[in-house]
C-alpha cells in the first residue's frame, strides 16, 4: 500500500521500510534549511524517525558543497569519583541539596542524585546532542 506526503508517493519495501524519494527529502531539507523548521517537526509531519531526517540534512549540506565540522570531539570519557572536594562551584540558584553536577567545558548538567546509572547515561547522551 502507498501513502502520500506532502504531494510524495510513498512506497515501501519488501522488508515494509518506507522508500522516500529523494524529491521529498530535498523538500524536507529545503524547509529545515530556508523556512526554519526543525528536523523534529518535519519528521513528524512525514512519520519519519529525527535521526533519519538529520541525516539527509546532513546529505543535503555536502551536496552543496558545504564543509561540515564539529566543535570538538564527538565524545569525552565520563568518570564518576567519589570525592566530593573536586567540584566545588554551587549549584543554580534553582537546584537544591541533592543534586550533582557534571561540568564540561562551557556546558553544565545537574541531576538528582538518586537517579540510576542508566537514566544519567540517557541524560548525558542527550545533552550532547545539537538543538
């Protein structure tokens, strides 16, 4: 079965994964690139996944010719220790007792201190992500 979107045809696979032409992901790249939309709110416009329309995006800019560089590295090691006199910057005037800080650079993530390893990692993962 084929659906439409946004005057596209949309079929798919025989695995069932959406094929998008690539008349439409020009189109997606042209209104996150002129008009300003975000990725987010054009994949939720052709039920598609963020990631996949960053990545045309990101398509897009090198077809253009255009250079893409990122500050820095793309990850840094995260250790935890358990010595409480190596941060000694107060916390936001909003934070209360019983929240940690993880400093990097220009960047700072405060977190309650009961949160699991897995939800920190979740919270790390997803601070270091471009808006």
């Amino acid at each position: 079965m084929e659906k439409e979107v946004w005057g596209f045809p949309i079929r798919k696979s025989a695995s069932g994964k959406n094929i998008w032409p690539n008349e439409l992901k020009w189109e997606a790249t042209r209104r996150i690139r002129e008009e300003g939309q975000s990725a987010g709110n054009v994949a939720a416009e052709l039920g598609a996944h963020e990631c996949l329309v960053r990545k045309w995006t990101v398509a897009d800019r090198r077809r253009r010719g255009e250079t893409i560089r990122t500050e820095g590295p793309a990850f840094a090691e995260l250790s935890v220790e358990d010595d409480t006199s190596a941060v000694n910057a107060p916390l936001s005037e909003t934070s209360q007792s019983g929240f940690g800080r993880v400093i990097s650079g220009i960047v700072a993530i405060e977190f309650p201190l009961d949160i699991s390893e897995g939800d920190l990692a979740k919270l790390v993962r997803v601070a270091g992500q471009p808006q």
